[in-house]
C-alpha cells in the first residue's frame, strides 16, 4: 500500500491575509479535526502569502476516496477558500510513494 500525497499549491490576496488564515484554521480543524484526515497547510518559506495544502493517505483507496468523502461542509470552505486565492487558481500536484 504505497502512500499517496495530495499537493494542492496557491497564493492569495494579500489584503485578505487576515481572513484567509482565519479560514485555513477552519479548514484545519474540519479535515484534520473532524474528519481524521491527516491535512496540513503550509506557507511557502520566502514567499509570503503562497501556501501548500497537503494531504497524505496511507493507500490509494483512501486517496481515491478523498472527493468521495467530501461534506457539504467541507465543499463550503473550499468554494470560500477560492475567492482568496489569485487569479483563482490552484496547482495540483499528486505524489506516489516508490
């Protein structure tokens, strides 16, 4: 079983610094808190205001399962957590433990 990890990697509006870290301790509490994901978010060291959501998952299925296991609440916080982000744009990244 191979672990899998889900980079999701953007920067956001400056100016709205304050409410977004407001949200990404939201976003914390709901996948790692409620939901047992093993969910972290990072700043980018030497880039203020880029930030790295990272996922891992113990198999693929658990990765497969991950939009599967999406709650209405946790579709609201990533639709708020868009309106942050410049430009609207998110790069996904996904890594496959050799």
């Amino acid at each position: 079983m191979a672990t899998h990890i889900l980079q999701i990697s953007y920067e956001i509006d400056p100016q709205r610094r304050t409410q977004f870290l407001a949200l990404a301790s939201d976003l914390k509490a709901h996948f790692a808190g409620e939901l047992k994901k093993h969910y972290a978010i990072f700043e980018v060291k030497g880039k203020p205001n880029a930030f790295v959501e990272q996922f891992v998952c113990g198999s693929k299925e658990e990765f497969d399962a991950l939009e599967d296991d999406m709650t209405e609440r946790g579709e609201e916080l990533v639709n708020r957590l868009e309106q942050f982000m410049v430009g609207g744009k998110a790069r996904y990244v996904t890594m496959v433990e050799v």
